[in-house]
C-alpha cells in the first residue's frame, strides 16, 4: 500500500510538472502559428528558427502573441533575431520576470519596460527603423516602478530608409525615475556628443560604461561629464 502511494504521488508530480499550454502567434498574413510549452519554465530563449516559421517571417509580420500570461514562473527571457515583431506589448503579462535580454531585433518602443517591476537586468541591442526613430528619441520611459534594478546594457542602430549601411545611434535610452541606481552600459552607441537632458539623465546610475564611444576622445565633452561616475574601460 505505501509503494502504491509513493507511486501515486510520483505520477502525479510528475503529471503537475509536465502541464503545457499554448502560445498563439499571429502572422500579417493571417495565418496562426502555436507552440506549446511546459508550464513550470523559468528560463526562455525565444528565436525566429525556434518555430519553424522563419521562411515565413521574410515576407510577413508578427502582429500579436497571445498567452504569455499563462508563463508564471518565468523569470529569464531571450528574444534573438527578431525583426517582424510589430508589437512588444505581450511582455506586459510577464511581471515577475528578473532578466529580459532583447538581441538584434527589431524594437520601436520599449514602453513596456515600465510595466516589468520586478526586472533586475535590462540588456537590449535594438534596431530603430530611421522613420521612427525621433519617436523613439523623445518617448520617455518610466521605471519608477522597477525597484530591483542593478544593470542596464543599451545598444541601438537606426535602419535607414534607403537600405544603406546602419546609422549609430548616438545617444541614449530616455529613461526617467530611474530607481537603485544600477549600472549602464553604453558601448558601440557612437556617442559623440551629450547635451544637458542627457547628462541629467545619466545622474540616475551609480556607473556609466561609455567605452569605445568616441565621446570618450574628447575633452570639452568630457569636462562636461564632472561628478559622473565614468567608467572609460
């Protein structure tokens, strides 16, 4: 009778472990791709290859994912190689993720960030499309609400709209209410210059990494950076 208890147990643990659901991805033209995963996953590396779909991505869009909500003990997501996904906002349904890294993909708005309160690493390298690329300059992201935050690592190119080589970014993320004072890595940005909203900006981290910026090479602009804690290596 134990045995069979301890057997009982064992399966339904195992069945507890094993539950899936489905996450529903949205394409522009019209079809619907699903792919399930195990509900007990914490860390996700999400791919354009990792679907099956990725021929299909040259010639249309992502234009939504629905049931990121059902992730509820995710807590490390990878996005790679993304550059059809039109919107970003599925990530709202994911509160209790701790690490978010957004590579060489295609990202215009990065509002979301505001809402991912338990977010300790931010590390985003993102393409801005040049037509909307002021938008993004200007739209301020508040992370009033991440209390938890230790690092940001920011890297952004502009794709141009003749399909010539990439333009550098040359600035940085408009980040306000920036809470913990974490670090910043700003490298390969191409920064040049910074005026004073930037430099007010840049008081909200306890670390500014900055190399190889070519800001780094001169010294009037660097005078301007006194009382920053510059990191130059």
């Amino acid at each position: 009778m134990r045995k069979f208890l301890c057997l009982l147990i064992l399966f339904c643990s195992f069945q507890l472990y094993s539950e899936q659901f489905t996450v529903k991805f949205y394409l522009s033209n019209e079809e619907v791709y699903a792919h399930d995963f195990d509900s007990n996953i914490r860390l996700l590396n999400l791919s354009d290859t990792l679907f099956g779909f990725n021929d299909v991505l040259k010639d249309y869009y992502i234009t939504k994912i629905e049931g990121f909500e059902q992730f509820k003990n995710l807590r490390i997501l990878e996005i790679r190689d993304f550059m059809n996904i039109l919107d970003f906002s599925f990530l709202d349904d994911l509160p209790n993720l701790t690490e978010l890294y957004i590579d060489s993909s295609l990202v215009e708005d990065i509002t979301f960030l505001s809402n991912l309160e338990n977010l300790e690493i931010i590390d985003l390298f993102i393409y801005v499309r040049e037509e909307n690329a002021q938008k993004f300059f200007q739209t301020e992201i508040d992370l009033s609400q991440l209390l938890f935050l230790a690092r940001i690592n920011f890297k952004a190119m502009i794709l141009p709209e003749d399909g010539e080589s990439d333009i550098p970014f040359n600035s940085i993320p408009n980040f306000t209410n920036v809470q913990n004072q974490p670090q910043i890595h700003l490298g390969h940005n191409e920064i040049s210059t910074l005026n004073e909203h930037q430099i007010d900006l840049l008081r909200q981290y306890s670390q500014i990494f900055l190399y190889p910026n070519p800001i780094l090479n001169n010294d009037d602009e660097m005078d301007k950076l006194k009382g920053l804690m510059i990191i130059l290596r």
